[in-house]
C-alpha cells in the first residue's frame, strides 16, 4: 500500500497571490498570473507532486496534491 503526502495550493486571480503549504508546515507565498502558475505546477510536477482534486469559487482556485512519501 502506497504512503502519500500532500500540499495545497491556492490562487486568488483578482489579486494574483499564491499560498502554497508543503508537508513541514512550509509554506511559501508568491505573486503572478497564469504565466506563473504553469511554472509553479511544472516545478510541483518535476518533485513529483501531482494535483489530487481542484475546487473553486467566485475569484479563488485550490487543488490538493499529493506524491508517494
């Protein structure tokens, strides 16, 4: 049975801020639009996180991640 581990990410569009909380309670803060949200989640990507779900309202978008522990 795989162990996983997971982190979140959110994005408030209208005022281009990012929060994202890794295991460790680390979490980084960052600002940006589309352009730095693929790079965010192509460097997510490349430390093997993958997005686990996605939800969303008015001006605001979360995902779930996850990756094998």
């Amino acid at each position: 049975m795989a162990n996983w581990e997971y982190a979140t990410l959110e994005w408030l569009w209208d005022s281009g801020s990012f929060r994202l909380n890794m295991p460790g309670r680390n979490e980084k803060q960052s600002s940006g639009s589309y352009n730095e949200l693929v790079e965010l989640l192509n460097e997510l990507g490349k430390g093997s996180w993958e997005v686990a779900s996605c939800t969303s309202g008015g001006n605001w978008l979360f995902w779930t991640l996850k990756r094998q522990a």
